[in-house]
C-alpha cells in the first residue's frame, strides 16, 4: 500500500472538522488502517467522504446506516 496515500487518509480521519468524529475516526485510522486490506482502504475512505453528521450518526447508531456504507469496515469502526 501506498505510504503517502495512508498519509493522507490518516490525517483526514483527524481533521474532519467535527471533532467526534475525529475522536473515532484518527485513532482507527492510527490503529488499523495500515492493516487494511487494499478494497477495505477504499471503503475507508468512501466512508470520510461522508458528512460528518451522517458518518458520526451512523457509527454511534443514532441513525440507521443506508446500505451502501454497512459493511465490514464501519463495523470494526463500531
């Protein structure tokens, strides 16, 4: 996996400007995400291109999560 790519996903997941979701989302990034599987990364990052409202609701259940982002790497996010 691209080093510089991880890069800049990890400092999205920090800097999402809605500070919750930074809370949740850098340490995951700091953990796992150089153990995620190339298709798991992309997921990963379809899921920070998501409205901070929508990403935090869905993570913490206050919110069902529609479908297309209810897969395996929200789960290990949850």
């Amino acid at each position: 996996m691209d080093d510089t790519r991880l890069k800049k996903i990890r400092f999205r997941a920090w800097h999402r400007g809605f500070r919750e979701a930074d809370l949740i989302l850098g340490p995951f990034a700091d953990k796992h995400l150089a153990e995620l599987t190339p298709t798991q990364v992309d997921a990963f990052e379809v899921l920070l291109d998501q409205p901070d409202q929508d990403l935090y609701a869905w993570i913490v259940g206050r919110e069902p999560t529609p479908e297309a982002y209810d897969g395996e790497v929200l789960d290990l996010i949850k």
